[in-house]
C-alpha cells in the first residue's frame, strides 16, 4: 500500500526526537500492511493508531495511506479531537 503524508503530519514527525521518530515509523509500516483499526466516532473518516501515549490519525482511499496527523501525546490528540465537536 503506498504512504502518503499531509503537510501537518510530516512537520509532526520532523519535530519528534529520534527515537519516536522511529517507534511511530514502524507503526505506519505496521498500519500500510494490516489497515484498519480504530475508526473515530461522530461520522469522522477518520482512523487512530495508537502507539504508547501518541496516536497516528490516518485515512485510506483506494489502496492509499494517507497520514493526516501525528501526535506525541495524548493530550495534543484530545485538543485536536475536540475541535471537531
């Protein structure tokens, strides 16, 4: 499945340290060959990875992963998640 990341996602990722880097990597290979999990409620098109506290926020589309967002912490994941409601 191919990989492809939205602007937000990719500043997430460039802004992580190293080794996160690496853990949420590892996650989205994980995600690109056994999809999906976690779907949002409230009609959202969206699905969660969770990976420790962070999360990875995807969507896939015509055997597409798309990385919407990347979260270190829970607590960025929340404030993000509410501003839908």
């Amino acid at each position: 499945m191919e990989v492809k990341y939205y602007e937000l996602a990719e500043v997430d990722l460039d802004t992580m340290d190293n080794a996160t880097y690496l853990l949420f990597d590892k996650h989205i290979d994980k995600i690109s060959y056994m999809p999906p999990r976690r779907h949002l409620k409230f009609g959202m098109p969206f699905n969660v990875e969770e990976i420790g506290q962070g999360r990875i926020v995807y969507n896939i589309k015509n055997d597409t992963l798309y990385i919407i967002r990347c979260f270190r912490t829970h607590k960025e994941y929340e404030k993000w998640y509410k501003s839908f409601k």
